[in-house]
C-alpha cells in the first residue's frame, strides 16, 4: 500500500511532546524511523490531510489516544510464534523452574495475550501451572481487554496448531479451546493464573521479584538509550539465576546486562549468573 509522507521529523517531536504532558504516554524514545512509519499509516487509514489535523485530534480527543496508542504500539503476535523458542523453554527452561516453589512469569508487552496464553499452555503441560503466577503486561489497556476476552479468531488456529505441535506439543490443540461460529474462546482455566495489566516500560517501576521475564519483539523499536533502561527495570525485577527472553532480533550484547547474564541456547534466552 502506497503510504503518504505527512509526517516530518520534527512533527514526531512536537506530537510526542503533547501526548507525555497530555496524558502522560512518554513514546520520545521510541525509534522515530518505526513511528514515522506509522504516524503516516494512521493519517492515511483515518484520512488525516495533514499533521495539524492529526495534532488536533489527539489533543482534543481522549478517545481518540486508545487508537492513536494501538497504532504506534506493534501488536503483532501470535500463539507459540518461533516454536523453537517454546521448545527451549520446555526442555531448557521450565524444568529448573519446576525446582521453585513458586513461580512468577512476567510477559512484559504482552499484546492481545497469545504469549501469555501459550505460556499457560507450557506450564500446564509441565504440571507447574498450579504453583505458578503470569503477570501479562501492556501499555495499552485496549488489547489488554481483547487478552483478558481470551477470543481469537477461528481462522488463526491452524497456524496455532501447528506452531504448538512445531514447540513440542504433544495434546490435540484444539481441547484448549471451545469454537463458536467464527471465533474462539480458550478454557477459562487458563486465565485462572493470568493478571492483565497495565504496565508502561518507558516510566513504571519494577513491581515483584520473577523467575522467567519475557519481552519479545519490543525493544527493537526503542532506542538505544531506552533499551538500556528496561534492561536494567528487567534486571531489577528479576532473582538471579532466573531467565529473560528476548525476540529473535534482540540481544544483551553491548548492554548493561552483558557481563551478568550467560545466553543458554540459540534462542535469545539468557540467565542470571550475578545479583545486582
């Protein structure tokens, strides 16, 4: 799709400016090539001709924030999406976690929720799900709803299906779920160890002490200096010897972290060798 040029640089800052003294969303350390993209996209879906009309819309409109947060927020995700990387947390991770006796899993920018869900899965297949606690946090409270619905498409559950069986699963998938017309609604059961909350990775403190923090296909589009940050909000937040996940394209490497933590496999899974 041919997407317009509406958005300058220099609008990016003055917007972003607004909304953190506004309503308090700081996205100034967002990387700004990955906003353009989208600032652009949303004029061109909701016909904004101009970036004064756009400024005057999220300014003037509260309601209007919830679209303008969900368009340059990624939400894109899916059930045991890379299932290699589910399969190292089961074979690699869960049975050292299977050795505490409790369990806090954090899935930090967690979208509609198909992580958290997939988590649950793992747990309940590991027989840990019953000492475990997931807290599935997001900046945006309007896909954090669509998670808490536990509803999905009914068109996705092939390409679940097979990234679970792909991750090592071994059950018929579709007992984790009732179909109903065209949509689903997975087993309340595994909402039973699930919090949905709010939770902003720019400005929020560290809020319990976890054993397995996930933060996938986030950070790269923050920068550099924001990176390090949640880095150390993550290091903060979790018991040495515990595990952070990344997505495929992020890494440690070169941050605070590096000298703390040892990568375990090849699947941007590290653990924490050193207390802070």
């Amino acid at each position: 799709m041919w997407e317009p040029s509406i958005i300058k640089n220099e609008d990016i800052e003055l917007l972003l400016t607004d909304v953190a003294e506004r309503y308090g969303y700081d996205f100034t350390q967002y990387s700004k090539a990955s906003l353009k993209r989208r600032l652009n996209r949303l004029c061109l879906i909701d016909k904004f001709t101009s970036f004064a009309e756009l400024r005057y819309r999220v300014i003037s409109d509260p309601e209007y924030l919830q679209r303008f947060v969900e368009e340059i927020t990624v939400n894109v995700t899916e059930m045991f999406r890379d299932p290699n990387f589910y399969k190292a947390l089961r074979e690699d991770v869960f049975p050292r976690l299977g050795t505490y006796p409790f369990i806090r899993i954090w899935v930090a920018g967690c979208s509609t929720g198909e992580e958290a869900y997939s988590i649950a899965i793992l747990l309940k297949e590991a027989n840990l799900y019953h000492k475990s606690l997931i807290y599935a946090t997001d900046i945006n409270p309007g896909v954090l709803e669509r998670a808490s619905s536990g509803m999905f498409p009914i068109s996705q559950m092939q390409q679940y299906s097979e990234n679970y069986i792909q991750s090592g699963g071994l059950e018929d998938f579709s007992k984790y779920y009732a179909a109903n017309y065209d949509s689903v609604k997975f087993n309340g059961d595994l909402k039973d160890k699930i919090i949905f909350s709010t939770h902003n990775l720019v400005s929020d403190t560290s809020f319990n002490a976890f054993q397995l923090i996930l933060c996938r296909n986030v950070l790269i589009y923050f920068d550099k200096d924001l990176q390090n940050s949640v880095f150390d909000l993550f290091d903060e937040s979790l018991d040495t010897l515990g595990y952070l996940a990344l997505g495929s394209k992020e890494t440690i490497r070169f941050s605070n972290l590096e000298k703390k933590y040892k990568q375990i496999n090849d699947e941007r899974i590290w653990r924490k060798t050193r207390s802070s």
